[in-house]
C-alpha cells in the first residue's frame, strides 16, 4: 500500500514527540519525587533499548521512519535513569544519605540481562535479526510484573507519559502497515507488543480499575470452593 512520503514523516516525527514527551513528563516526575524509579531496573532497560534498537533496524529494511521509536525509547531510558541518579545525589549532597529515592532490584532483574545478551549474540553472531528483537522484545514482560505489582497496590504510577506512549506505539503500527513490505509482520510484533503492556500500566492508573481488579482477585482467591 503505498501513500505519499510526507504524511510517513509527519506521523513517525509525531511519534517521536509523543515518545519523548512522556519520558519528559516521567522525568519530572522522578525529580518530584512523585515516583520511585527502579534504577537497576531502567539501567537494564537502557541495555536493552540498545539491543532492540539495534536488531530493529536490521529488520526495517524499508525505510527510517518506523525505527523512530526505538530511537525516541533509547534516549528516553537514557533521561529517566540519569534523573533518578540526579535525585539521589541530591539527597547526597544535603545530608540524607540514607535515604533510598528509588525501589531496590529483585533478583530476576539481573536475570533479565541474560536475555538482551543472548539476543545481541543472535544478531551478531548468527546473524539473525528478526529472531534476536523478537527474544529481546519479548523478554520486556517479565520487566511489567514489578510495576504492575506496584501500581495495583499503591496507584503511584500517572497516566499523562502512559497515555503518551500508547498512543506512540499505536503511531509506529500505523507507520508500519503503511509502508508494508515482506517484514511487516515481524515489525508489528515490536509496537503491538509494547502497547499492550503500556496499556496494562495506564489502566492501572486509575483507581476505579484497581478497584475492580483487586475486588476479582480477592473473589479468585478468598471466595470457598463450591462443592
């Protein structure tokens, strides 16, 4: 299906923006101390942008545009873990040291990083890309179990950069099916996948859901077995 080059241009740098936005507004959030950030955990994130991005763009044989994201996601990890690093010197430097300002690593965290490595390896060694992002991509769910955990106990997540990264990722499938090609499947996987874990997040952000969500759990769990 073919449409003209610029509508591609405007949408994939739409998408870079909304990308970015919602890391802007995740930052400020983190200086604010709103949020507690998992800064092991986005430092793996960042390990494993690079190694999306990298086996993304071996994939995308057609043109720039649908690898925006994968750029705009890569410096927007990037922002996030340096303003948790900026919030905990700051504390630092005015006594409190002590003060921990985001949620410490579990163990699986660093398990996680076997999965990106062996991804990397795919790609370099083997020389199989679409293999290598689908591995790498779809490792990125265990890293949801945490904050979906947390959100749905606590509710400290905001929806204004969820909401923001939806709608990227649902700008980046547009982009793809547009420009289409013989990848196009294996390059839907990529923002399909993340926008249905972003919308795990963002509807977890508002209290009605949570609500209604922990109500079905405590019935799955604490209602007696009919017999």
């Amino acid at each position: 299906m073919d449409i003209p080059l610029s509508p591609l241009l405007l949408l994939s740098l739409l998408v870079f923006i909304l990308h970015i936005t919602g890391y802007i507004v995740y930052a400020i959030n983190t200086l604010r101390e709103d949020i507690k950030p998992n800064a092991a955990s986005w430092l793996m994130w960042m390990f494993g942008g690079v190694i999306e991005y990298a086996t993304y763009e071996a994939i995308d044989s057609e043109t720039w545009f649908s690898s925006s994201l994968p750029i705009a996601c890569l410096i927007g990890l990037t922002m996030i873990f340096i303003a948790t690093v900026v919030v905990q010197v700051r504390h630092r430097l005015s006594g409190n040291g002590n003060t921990v300002t985001f949620h410490k690593p579990q163990t699986l965290d660093y398990g996680l990083m076997s999965f990106d490595a062996s991804a990397g390896l795919i790609w370099y060694f083997l020389h199989l890309p679409t293999l290598a992002n689908m591995l790498a991509v779809s490792s990125s769910v265990v890293t949801f179990f945490p904050i979906w955990r947390t959100t749905l106990r606590t509710g400290q997540e905001k929806p204004a950069p969820w909401i923001f990264w939806c709608l990227a990722y649902l700008g980046m499938a547009t982009i793809v099916f547009f420009e289409g090609g013989q990848a196009i499947l294996n390059q839907l996987f990529y923002p399909l996948y993340y926008l249905l874990l972003h919308i795990g997040v963002l509807i977890l952000c508002y209290p009605s859901c949570r609500s209604w969500i922990q109500t079905q759990i405590h019935k799955i769990y604490f209602t007696p077995l009919q017999t």
